[in-house]
C-alpha cells in the first residue's frame, strides 16, 4: 500500500525553481502549520508557493530571497507563545444582615458601597478566593468553596492588550440528587470583558434565601515575559 504524502500544496507555481527563486522551510513551534499558510499566501509573488507539512507542524515557502525574508518576518511575529493571565475571583454571598465592624478586604473596597446602592444589600460574606494563572485560548475549571464551580475560556483581545475576555463564564451550584450524583445548577452564565488590573463586579444571582445573592468580583492582569 503506498502511504499518502503529508505534505498538502496550497499555492502552484512552476514545477522547477526560476532563477531568483529559493526554498525555505520555516518550523513551527505556537501555531498550526494550517494557520501560517493563510498568514502567508498574501505575501507571496505571483509566482510564489507555500507547501504544508501538517505532521511536522512545518511550512516550506518558494518565492524570492526578499519575499523569503518578509515571510520569515511575519512568522517570527506571529509564531509566539500564547499571553498569560493570572486571574482573581472573589465569590461573595450578599445578605441584608447588619454590616460587621471593620474594613473591608482592598480588592473590593469601594465596590461594596456601589452594590449597596444598586441592589440594597448590606453584608458581604466571602465564600471563596481563586487565583489562577493560564495562557490565552485555555479553558478554565475550578471548585468555588464547598457548593460552588466556575468554569470560563481566557481570551486576549488582538486589538487592546490591556482587555481580556473570560468568555462563556458560567457559575454553577453543586447539587447531589438521587444516588448522591452530583449535578451543576446554573446560576450565571457570561461572557465578561476585563480592563486588566482593574476589578468588575459580575451577578446578582439569587441564592436559596430570598434575601440573598451571589456576586463575583473579577480581576486580571497580564503575566509578563522572563
């Protein structure tokens, strides 16, 4: 049986090199091989080919020297390792109880004040602090206190490096049902855009008591490069 080639030609040229012509092959190490030939193509010559190695996450590029040279500068650009963040979640459990003495913790000093006047509630328990720190594109699953599960995607935003998306955000409750399976009970669903280094405040969903909601308190920064 004769094995298919891996290799897939995305743009035809001439069978032989022409005389200012060469061959480079350029590795990819962040991303797909697939996504560099669209990043590619328009920067070639008429004449110009890109040929695709899927399995070797590689690329060979046939066009002049000063093409090569432009194409190899694209790839070095866009061929990086994905942004980190590191995000914090507080999840509070608001009430109507008295306010106990004391300050409150810095991240949400000042937004208390603000939901107070939105929602009338005047106490904020914390139920859980999460850090987490993970690359653009990861996906995001963590146990908030004993009753509670938070699951979100990181996004970058291309265009403002100082915003990231926690997209598809989802506050669940746990539940133990029949046989003691446990279930998630959707409690928020979102898609939130963060200014980094800057606290949102995110929900208003009612807890089992009537005089009671959860919020989360959301903050981001992005992880800097050794």
């Amino acid at each position: 049986m004769v094995k298919a080639a891996v290799a897939l030609l995305v743009v035809t040229a001439a069978t032989a090199l022409a005389a200012d012509q060469e061959l480079r092959v350029f590795q990819l190490h962040f991303r797909p091989a697939r996504d560099a030939a669209a990043l590619v193509e328009p920067l070639l010559s008429a004449d110009g080919s890109v040929l695709l190695q899927p399995s070797l996450n590689a690329i060979t590029v046939r066009d002049s020297a000063a093409v090569l040279e432009r194409v190899a500068r694209a790839l070095a650009s866009w061929d990086v390792a994905p942004a980190a963040y590191k995000v914090r979640i507080r999840l509070l459990l608001a009430n109507t109880d008295p306010q106990p003495p004391g300050q409150p913790a810095p991240l949400i000093e000042g937004i208390g004040s603000e939901l107070r006047e939105l929602f009338h509630f005047t106490n904020y328990q914390e139920v859980a602090t999460l850090q987490v720190t993970a690359s653009d594109g990861s996906v995001v699953e963590l146990a908030a206190g004993d009753r509670y599960h938070l699951r979100f995607t990181v996004r970058g935003v291309p265009q403002d490096p100082d915003r990231v998306q926690l997209a598809q955000l989802q506050l669940s409750r746990r539940d133990r049902g029949a046989n003691d399976v446990e279930t998630l009970h959707p409690l928020v669903r979102a898609t939130v855009t963060l200014l980094v280094k800057q606290p949102s405040v995110l929900g208003g969903a009612r807890s089992e008591n009537a005089n009671q909601a959860l919020f989360l308190v959301l903050w981001a920064e992005r992880e800097e490069k050794p």
